[in-house]
C-alpha cells in the first residue's frame, strides 16, 4: 500500500482580512443559534436551549473582542 501524498500547508490569510471576517462569522453563527435555541425552546428542548443560548453568548464574546482588535490596528 503507498504512502498517502503529503498535504499542502495553507498559507495565513492576511491579518487585516481574517478579523474583519471571523468578527463577520461569529455574528452570522449567533444570529443562527439564536433561531436554534427559539426553536428548541418551543418544542420543549431546555437543555439543548441552554447550551444554544450559551452559544450565542460566546459567539458575541468573540466577535466583539474581534471588533475591538480590527479597531487597534
């Protein structure tokens, strides 16, 4: 059996870049759980609510730190 090919490294996006974008991605992942949890929530779901809630509270968390780093720069 051959050796599978070595995998090619990815090279960092610019900085500039990946803030503004993962701050863009945070936001759409806590807008998302936030419909996830409501959802849980009516179908009597309470502890998958919870942890959905929870979420949305660190998906926030991370896209105001990342707000706060793209206005450092």
């Amino acid at each position: 059996m051959a050796a599978p090919p070595p995998r090619k490294k990815r090279k960092p996006a610019a900085k500039s870049t990946r803030d503004g974008r993962q701050r863009e991605a945070a936001s759409f992942i806590a807008e998302h759980l936030i419909d996830l949890a409501r959802v849980a929530r009516r179908y009597k779901l309470d502890l998958l609510g919870f942890v959905l809630d929870m979420g949305v509270m660190e998906a926030r968390k991370m896209a105001r730190l990342q707000g706060k780093r793209a206005r450092k720069t």
